[in-house]
C-alpha cells in the first residue's frame, strides 16, 4: 500500500464521503431505511469534523454539510 500524507487522505475522504451522502440523498426515509438513515447521519458527521480541518476549504469542503446533505 502506498503511503499518502494527511493533506491526501483528508482529500480523498472528503470526495468519497461526498459521494456517498449524494447517492443516499434519493433514500427515502421510512422504517425499513434505517440504516441507510444511519449511513448519512455517520458521513456527515465525519465531514462536519474533516471541516474544522483548517484546509478543507479549498479542498472540496467549501459548503454546509447540514443545508447541502440535510438529515431530516
């Protein structure tokens, strides 16, 4: 495995948690997509902490994860 620096990783995560929470945006939620509902709550907990990171900005972290991926 090819080592990557923090700045990469951060990167990359915030495209794949990104992409995740955009193909679950079409989960409806109801009692048998509970855990779908579980997913999104997990990416987007995991992008609101990657945002306090001081670059996330400008590296594709540049909007509110609440209004762009709401929960309810």
């Amino acid at each position: 495995m090819h080592k990557k620096n923090a700045n990469n990783v951060l990167t990359e995560l915030i495209s794949l948690l990104t992409t995740y929470l955009t193909e679950l945006s079409s989960v409806q939620d109801a009692p048998d997509t509970q855990f779908a509902y579980g997913e999104k709550t997990a990416y987007a907990e995991c992008l609101e902490f990657i945002a306090s990171w001081q670059h996330a900005e400008e590296n594709g972290l540049g909007f509110d994860v609440e209004n762009r991926f709401p929960l309810t």
